[in-house]
C-alpha cells in the first residue's frame, strides 16, 4: 500500500478520477454554454464537491479533511489548465491597467494570474468541501441521544 494511500485513503488514480468531473464546468463555463445562475451552473458547481464528501464519508480515510483538499487542488490544476486551453475564447488579454506593458509580458502576468487564482479556488473549494465532510462524520459517529 502506498504512502499516499494510506494517509488519504484513496490512490492517486483515484483522486484524480475523484477531481475530474468538476473539469467540464470550466469548458462549459468558459464557452458561455451555461450560463451562470441557472440550475445546471449550480449542480456543475456543487455536485462534485458533493461527491468528494460522499466518497469521503463512504471509505473513511485517515485524514478526510486532507483527502479533500489534496482532491481540490487536483481541481484546481484541471480549473487552471481548462482556463489556459479556452484563454482566447473567454478570459483573452482585457486588462486596462497593464495596457503599457508589452502584450507577451501582460499575457504572462495574466496568465500566471489565472493559474495561481485557479489552484488557490480548487484548493479553497476541497477546505470547504473538507470541513463539510469532517463535521458530517463526526455527526454521523456521535452516538445517538435519547
């Protein structure tokens, strides 16, 4: 059994299959498929994260709020490599205030901008999703009371 099972209770194929289904979001979202406000944009939005605790609570790993968060931040790498592949079509160089730098330094800057933006929400969204499923445990573990 590896290192990284161990700790987080799932293999690292696994954890990446766990963060996959949040990536079509960011395609459909970029593409202005779904537009943001609807009933589809949420459960895009929602309903991974939700799996994450699901499968969280269902395989009980060692450290849940770890197992999430390392699940987030896969997201985050996909989130980051899904806004880097539709760049053109939906983020592209509007940025006024580094109108006076050269295209490919402001490009740079905005796409850097973007990936570390992306990593920090997937990351961000696998705390929440963490300390969702940490405290459904618990409740879930509590003997009931009479």
């Amino acid at each position: 059994m590896s290192a990284g099972r161990r700790t987080l209770g799932f293999s690292w194929p696994a954890l990446v299959a766990l963060a996959a289904p949040a990536a079509p979001r960011v395609a459909l979202h970029d593409l202005g498929v779904v537009p943001e406000g609807t009933v589809v944009a949420a459960l895009l939005a929602l309903g991974p994260p939700l799996c994450w605790v699901a499968a969280v609570l269902w395989r009980r790993p060692p450290r849940p709020f770890l197992t999430t968060v390392v699940i987030g931040a896969l997201y985050g790498a996909f989130l980051a490599a899904g806004h880097q592949m539709f760049w053109d079509s939906s983020l592209g160089m509007d940025a006024p205030g580094l109108a006076g730098l050269e295209p490919g330094v402001r490009e740079a800057l905005l796409r850097g901008a973007a990936v570390m933006s992306s990593l920090v929400t997937g990351t961000m969204v696998g705390v929440i999703a963490g300390a969702v499923a940490v405290l459904l445990g618990r409740a879930l573990a509590a003997p009931a009371r009479r």
